[in-house]
C-alpha cells in the first residue's frame, strides 16, 4: 500500500482538508451505443466511475479512527430524485461484470425512487465512493456537504450536463478527496481514466449487454 503518512499527517491538521477539481471531460459519445443496448447512459458513467477508482491506487484509499486503509470492495452510492424530488440515494456493489452491475443498478435504482424513508449506509467502514449526477446542470465547481471535516476521505464524484458536438461527448466532472490520500495529479489521472473507459465502449459498443 502506498505510504501517505506524511500528508494525511499534514492535511489531517488542517480545518478543512478536502481537496476539489472541477473540469471538462471529453470523450468519445457512448451513449447511442448505451441507448441502442436499452442501458441508461448513467449507468455506464457510474461503472467507469466506479473501475477508474479501483484501478488508481491512490482513489482506494481512506482513512478510518485515524488509518489509512485500502478499499478491497466498493459499494457505489448516488444521489437519486424520489417522491416529491426529494434526494435519496442508490446503493450498488462495484464488479467488473458490466451486465451483472447494470443489473443490480437497475432494480436498487427502483426500490430509491418509489422509497420515502433515507437510505443511509452504514459507516462502520469506508468502502464507498459517492457519485452525484446533475443532468440538467453544466457547472464549473461543486462544494459537496461533509458530516465531520476530517473525516472526508471518501471521494465524492459529481458529474453535469452532457454536450455533444462533432461524436464527442463533453460533460463537467469534479473530485472531491481528502487530500492527504490524493493530490492534483491523482485526480488527473482518474478523470482520464473515466474518459478512457467511456471511449471504450463507445468504440467497440458489442461489448454492452443488452437490457430488456
């Protein structure tokens, strides 16, 4: 495991130590090839969110009583609008099987909507990573609320309106990480990750199962 000692040591002092980048990604556009395989386009984005943090080592740690700990599984959970749009959240175990997660996506996604009471994880653990997508909004930064301020080292993933424009696919992306387990170029590093991935599947669109 990567020794980040020394920055948790120096951030965790701070008041306030989340790192938060907000930026432009661009890749190739997934998601005729997600509509056309009855897939929503979220569900893409929130699987290559989702592998891009558990292939950038940085992106799986976090700190828990005061150690750092690595993320062996990933529970994925994003907002989701309910009755009244009201916010609620989905919950979804992070797996490299592409149908098997949409699967899971789609009926947990269902239960979210429809449910009135929160839908709170427990936080005994912190093998999570928080996704929030705002599809109507093209923003260019996002200050996301955090229960304790050092007690931040869950990542925290928003992404804005997508545009399309000559078969790319632009949209707003932004981190927010506790910077004593990821720096600047970490973030970097995941977001190209994240572009990497969706141009995949925009190239070789055979690779996307096919829902109902």
């Amino acid at each position: 495991m990567i020794d980040r000692s020394r920055q948790v040591a120096l951030f965790g002092q701070y008041d306030q130590p989340a790192v938060n980048i907000a930026a432009e990604a661009e890749c190739a556009d997934y998601t005729v090839a997600a509509k056309q395989a009855g897939i929503p386009p979220f569900a893409l984005m929130l699987h290559a969110v989702g592998r891009a943090s558990m292939e950038i080592e940085n992106f799986r740690l976090r700190v828990l009583d005061g150690t750092v700990n690595r993320v062996g599984n990933l529970m994925m959970s994003y907002t989701v609008l309910g009755p009244d749009d009201n916010l609620n959240f989905s919950n979804v175990a992070f797996t490299d099987d592409l149908g098997r997660f949409i699967a899971d996506y789609l009926a947990d996604r269902e239960q979210a909507r429809q449910a009135r009471e929160m839908r709170l994880l427990p936080m005994t653990h912190r093998d999570y990573l928080f996704t929030t997508c705002m599809p109507w909004l093209r923003f260019t930064s996002i200050q996301h609320p955090m229960a304790r301020f050092g007690d931040c080292s869950i990542p925290n993933i928003a992404i804005g309106k997508f545009t399309r424009a000559g078969g790319l696919l632009r949209f707003p992306i932004a981190v927010q990480a506790h910077h004593g387990l990821v720096d600047g170029i970490h973030i970097h590093r995941f977001m190209a990750r994240v572009e990497e991935i969706l141009g995949e599947l925009a190239a070789d669109p055979g690779r996307l199962p096919r829902i109902g």
